[in-house]
C-alpha cells in the first residue's frame, strides 16, 4: 500500500480509541520529490537556503487551493 509522507496510520473512527501510529517519512523520498520539482523548474536556487519555490508556482498551487475550495463548497 502507499504511504503518505509522514502522518497518521490510524484511520479507526473518531468515536473509537486507537493508539497513536505517526510515522515518520523517509527523507530521503522527501529529497527525490524536491529535486524532482527543481527539474520540472518548479523550485529555485535560494542564494541564503538552498532551494525555494518560485513565484509562478506559488501561483499556480493558489489557484489550485482556489479551485479545490470552491469545488468543495458547492
């Protein structure tokens, strides 16, 4: 099965107890998503941080947010 990065693995009902199973997400998938990101020219170099995201795609993920929040209210 697929495992999100990082998260709850608990998906009982909220009227039900269950114990705690956050896992921790490998970085190293985390590092492959970002450089994978960087060359689809998604991310940029920061001079100071190392990688940021640029300003076309801070647009684009506003927008979607936009579409998935209007979608959900109607």
């Amino acid at each position: 099965a697929l495992v999100a990065y990082g998260g709850s693995q608990c998906y009982i009902p909220l009227f039900l107890s269950c114990t705690s199973h956050f896992s921790r997400g490998s970085e190293s998938m985390a590092l492959q998503v970002l450089r994978a990101l960087e060359g689809l020219k998604m991310m940029g170099k920061d001079q100071d941080r190392g990688l940021k995201v640029i300003p076309q795609t801070q647009r684009d993920l506003d927008r979607i947010t936009r579409q998935v929040i209007t979608a959900k209210k109607h």
